[in-house]
C-alpha cells in the first residue's frame, strides 16, 4: 500500500497546528489541511479522504461535533481525534459509539503519530479492498446466475419456427414433472441446452445437474462414474468414489450419447431406472438415490434395438417422454435470430461490436447445408468476427468447415453410396453389408429398406433368410407363403 495514494485531512483552528502538521507529514502522505469544522466537511465533499484527524478543542464545533458530521459526509473516513488526558474519559465513549475509531493524547510525537495514521490507513485499504472484492463477486455471481438463466431457460433457445415451437411445448409440458425424458437429435442441435433447461424449470432446480457423456468414456470407466467404486475395486481405486448417480441424488442426471453405452453398462443402468438403486464397483452396500434421468442420443436407437446392440427393455425405459431437435437445416428461418444472438454473446470475446451484417453474409448462410447444425454456425459466427472490419460482417468473413463424414443421425437420411447395379451380382459379404445398411438407414423400416435396395418387400425377406438376419425383421411386419418366394 502507497500511503500517498489515500489523502489525509487534518483540522485545528489553530494555524501554527496545522503548519507543524504540514512540515511533519507532507514527506509521507497526501495533507490537506482546514482551520475549521466547515471547512473541513467542505474539503470531505471534495476529496477521497482516508484518513480524518481532528484537534477536539474548537470554536463553533468542537472536534467530535465535527467528526460526527464527517461521518454523515463521508462515511468511509476514519476519524482519529487529538486531545488532552482530562478529555479521556468522554473519547473511550465516543469510540464505543463508533463516532471516532482513535484517540491522540496531546502534545503527540511525530513518529507516534505517523505509526497511527498508517495503521488506521490499512485499515482503510483493507476495507476497501474488502468491499472491491465483495462487489466482484456479487457481480461475478450475478452474472452466473444470469448466464446459467440466459443459457439453459427457454428464451435462450432461439428462434420462432414451428418445429422449434413444437419442441419449446414439449419441455414446458414435460419440465414441471418427473418423467425420464429422452432428447434425440443430430450433433449440434442443443441437447444439452434443452436438458438443463429441463432440469432448471422443473421442481429439481434446486439439486444438482450432472453430465456425463457415456461415448467419451471406456466400459470399465463409464461404470465406475455412473456407480462410483470403493478402495480397492481395481488397480488405482485408492479411495473410495462417489458416481455421477450419487452426485445427482436430488437432482437430475443428464446422459449424453446414451445410445453408446455398452451392453454390460445397460445392465446396471437398467436396474437404476427400475429400483432406483445401485451398488458401487467393488462394494455390497445398496445406495438408494432419487434422480430424475434425461438422456440423448442422435443414434437410431430402433435400429440398435434390432440389431440387439441395445436393450429393449432399457429403451422402454428411457423413451418415456422423447423429444425430437430438428436440424438446422429443416428451420432456415431462424439462422437470423441465431446469427444476431450469438453476434452479442461474443462481442466481449472478441472485442467486436457488430453494428451492420451484409446481405451476402446472410445468404450464405441461409444458403448452407449445416451437417454441424447450431454449434457449427456458433463457431461460425464468432470466427467471422475475430475476422471482421469496422463493426460490419460481409461474406468475405465466413470460412466455412471442410465437409466431414457425418455418422448415422436420427433422422432418416439416404444410405452412402449404393449404386443401381443389380443386388444378385454382388459378392456375398458385399450384398449383406448393403442390406444391413440399408436397414439401419431407414430406421427398420423394411418397406423402405426394400425401396432402397431396389427390391420388393417378398425378394427382402428371402434375402435376409439367406443371410441369417431374420432376427432383424420387426414383429408387425407379417409374411404370407407367397411373399416368401424369391
């Protein structure tokens, strides 16, 4: 602390006083100096004054008169007082009362006397580093409360197209109650956004929201972060470990990419969704939770179902509420509302100020196919930004992402290359490799599997009876002796 940086005011009526002060104190502080009361609460109204001391004997006012008044003035100001001993008894009264916070004896000693002004000033810098900080994270903590709201409530997830409104009316339906909740969509869509939003408009909100993404993770290490695991439980368990369902217990537990989760893992899962119990890896005692479960995916899930890679009972379990994200593709009309949206969130990031986009920024954009849907035009955006000029975006700022093969989505989309050659000429291998993409790109749907490959419903049938893929055809989709020939 530089001690010339907090200004001190001395008042006394008498001026050969005030020249001592000066002399003894100019060298280590900022004085200002006042031969009476009014003028003193003059220079308070001026000055940022620190440090307030005041000779008690004056006319007109008498030092605590005055110091009471500095308070009203300038309440930050800490009052010290100079006065003779037969004065004592009335100043440990005034700074019980908190009218003055140290008393001087008169004559004072220079020296004592600047040990006494620079420890009241400390504390003056401590205060008021105090009170900096406490602003900060008063501040700070508003501003994550505000960004957790503008995040993950219902006015963040923008735009005004009917399949969006679709999507908003199934949160608002579905938030208030209990219901697991499975959110599918392509990468990018915002499932996340619409979970949390979920959870934070639900009766939940309180308790905590917890993430796990089951793609990211290998078997072994996806069920000790759901589970938990006690010491010992495997190589380099040390302790004890609490799992992402203990952490969620009163809240609600968000599972990304739930369609990747391996077989050993839906076990376990399944029995939590049902009893709403779990044991750790490694352990015996039966934990309890209540967790409110959403889960997404942008996998075909029927399609896995078929093919038995995912249970079916625990697909039940999940899709008790589905809500589908449609990509951004299929809502072009609100890239506007996107663009201008993420235009202020990155402003302070980037430090740009957009105040003009052009047309042909606009219509490159309308003009896009977005395999990365939302996330991509975030990133998007804001590297156009970083690139921008003069507060305007114009279509020379966008770089647009290298095409990258996209893996199967929920929404239905043509199989990769299969070329109109016939089906019988194929080699075998080849031939069942098409048909089972074939499948899985129509959701199971064998009439449009068969449209696909460029067959009948009946040629289809024989075809997987061929292959050894019976198994795959849905119970609805009934078969006739005649429908069984080639």
């Amino acid at each position: 602390m530089d001690a010339r940086n907090y200004p001190i005011l001395y008042v006394d009526d008498e001026e050969d006083n005030l020249n001592v002060f000066r002399f003894n104190f100019r060298s280590s502080f900022t004085v200002f100096t006042a031969a009476s009361g009014e003028e003193g609460l003059e220079i308070l109204r001026q000055k940022p004054i620190s440090v307030v001391i005041s000779d008690q004997r004056m006319p007109r006012m008498t030092g605590l008169e005055f110091l009471r008044e500095a308070r009203r003035v300038r309440p930050q100001a800490l009052p010290i007082i100079l006065t003779a001993y037969r004065d004592v008894d009335v100043l440990v009264e005034a700074i019980r009362l908190g009218h003055i916070y140290r008393f001087v004896t008169k004559p004072w000693n220079a020296e004592e006397l600047k040990s006494v002004i620079l420890q009241v000033q400390e504390i003056y810098h401590l205060r008021e580093e105090n009170e900096r900080l406490e602003a900060k994270l008063r501040a700070y903590a508003g501003y994550l409360d505000e960004k957790s709201h503008q995040e993950f409530n219902f006015g963040n997830i923008v735009g005004d197209s009917e399949g969006l409104a679709r999507v908003l009316h199934q949160i608002e339906r579905v938030a208030p109650t209990s219901s697991t909740v499975l959110i599918r969509g392509e990468t990018g869509t915002g499932k996340e956004l619409v979970a949390h939003a979920i959870h934070l408009n639900s009766p939940r909100c309180d308790g905590p929201f917890v993430k796990v993404n089951c793609a990211a993770l290998s078997p072994g290490v996806l069920e000790s972060e759901l589970f938990g695991h006690e010491k010992g439980a495997f190589t380099g368990a040390v302790a004890r470990r609490m799992g992402r369902f203990e952490l969620a217990d009163g809240g609600s537990l968000f599972l990304d990419e739930v369609g990747d989760i391996p077989p050993e893992i839906q076990v376990k899962l399944l029995r939590v969704l049902q009893e709403r119990e779990f044991e750790r890896v490694g352990g015996e005692e039966t934990i309890k939770v209540d967790v409110r479960v959403i889960s997404a995916t942008h996998r075909n899930l029927e399609a896995l179902v078929s093919s038995s890679v995912f249970r079916q009972d625990l697909y039940y379990r999940l899709n008790v509420f589905p809500i589908e994200l449609p990509p951004l593709r299929e809502r072009p009309g609100d890239i506007p509302q996107l663009v201008h949206h993420f235009i202020s969130r990155f402003s302070p990031i980037t430090g740009k100020y957009i105040l003009r986009v052009e047309d042909n920024f606009m219509e490159q954009l309308l003009g896009y196919h977005w395999p990365g849907n939302v996330r991509e035009l975030e990133n998007l955006v804001e590297r156009a930004m970083v690139l921008s000029s003069e507060g305007v975006l114009t279509g020379e700022d966008l770089q647009f992402n290298p095409a990258i093969p996209q893996e199967g989505t929920a929404q239905i989309t043509p199989p990769p290359v299969m070329e109109p050659r016939p089906l019988p000429g194929l080699l075998q291998d080849e031939e069942k490799k098409g048909i089972l993409k074939a499948i899985e790109a129509s959701s199971g749907n064998m009439a449009a599997a068969a449209r696909l490959l460029g067959m009948n419903r009946s040629t289809l049938y024989y075809r997987l009876k061929k292959h050894d893929l019976l198994h795959l055809l849905p119970y609805k989709w009934s078969r006739t002796p005649e429908e069984e020939a080639p």
